[in-house]
C-alpha cells in the first residue's frame, strides 16, 4: 500500500507541475503583452494637454471643433457663449511672417487649453465669414476679452496695439496688433486678460 500511495503522490506532484508549466506558458505572454501596451500607452498619450483638463478654471467644449487651433469656421456667437478671452490670429500659409508664428500660436493653444481661445483663421480660405474685422496686413491678431468686449491693454504691457472705434458711435470696436508675438509677449496679453497659468 505505501508503495501505491507514494506513485499517487508522485502522479500528483507531477500532474501539478504540468499545470504550473502550462499556466505559466499563458501568463508569461500576456504580462509581456500588458506591458507593452502600458508602455504604448505611455508613450503616446499627450499628458500636457489632459493636466491642463483636469485644472478647475478649464473649460471643456461644447463641440471639439470650437477649441480647434485651426478655423474652418468662424461663429463668434458660440465662441462668446464660453465666456472666455478670445484670440483670433489672421494669417496665411503663404505668408512666411505667418508661417513662423505659427509654431508659437500653438504652442500657447495647447497651453491655455480650455482658458482661452485660440484661432488661426486663414484669410484666404475663410474670406467672407473673416469680413468687418480690420485686417489690412497678416498676421494680425485681435484680443477680445471673456464678456465679449475689446480688450484694453494695461500700462505694464510693452507691446505696441491698434485700437479701433465704430465710426458712428466712437465706441472701442477692436484691439488688434500687427505681426509676430513672441511666446512670452502673447502669455503677458494672456494674463494681461485675466488668465493665470
């Protein structure tokens, strides 16, 4: 009998390595697979823009396109409906000026995410709903505060604005400037506005 019990404990012993191997031929491979998906993951989600999401004072939009650096439209409208402080930056992309501050346009659109608006309007492209701003040269930008109206610069504010009135009432219409803005330049108008980082 003890002969019988001791090839039951070895069938055992061995029946419970064989599952051990066959469980670990399963797991090995799909904790291979967690792991490079975690690492995908982590390498290609953009975190800059879901921290600035996850801050109090961050709008998030009614539709994706109205926060969208490039313009396919222009409804002010539904912009002022956020209550946020409004750029609208004029340009081309023939216009090398343009070209060039592009890059600074949106790397200060992915950093004001959901505090400000930020739109790249192409003249050439949007040419009829763009009618009425005053544009005379690109790039100009013109700054709109969040309840709507022109945005005053302040004394400290060392940068060198156009101020349009209506003719028939002499009412502040717009504030625009003209030409490139250095990234620190535009994050000064930004807080100039109201907005903190």
């Amino acid at each position: 009998m003890r002969h019988v019990a001791a090839r039951e404990d070895a069938t055992v012993n061995n029946t419970n390595k064989t599952d051990r191997k066959k469980l670990l031929k399963i797991l090995v491979p799909v904790a291979i697979v967690i792991l490079i998906a975690g690492v995908w993951v982590l390498k290609n989600i953009d975190f800059s823009r879901s921290d600035n999401l996850m801050n109090a004072d961050v709008i998030a939009p009614i539709d994706q396109e109205h926060f969208e650096l490039d313009a396919k439209t222009l409804n002010m409208d539904v912009l002022l409906e956020y209550n946020m402080p409004i750029i609208l930056d004029f340009g081309s992309d023939s216009c090398l000026p343009c070209v060039s501050f592009y890059p600074t346009l949106k790397a200060m659109h992915n950093e004001m995410y959901g505090k400000v608006i930020i739109k790249y309007l192409d003249v050439y492209k949007l040419g009829e709903e763009i009618q009425g701003y005053p544009v005379s040269v690109i790039p100009t930008q013109i700054f709109i505060n969040a309840d709507g109206t022109p945005y005053v610069p302040s004394r400290n504010i060392d940068i060198e604005f156009t101020i349009y009135n209506y003719n028939s009432t002499g009412e502040h219409a717009f504030t625009a400037h003209e030409g490139v803005l250095s990234q620190k330049q535009l994050l000064a108008i930004i807080e100039d506005m109201g907005v903190g980082k």
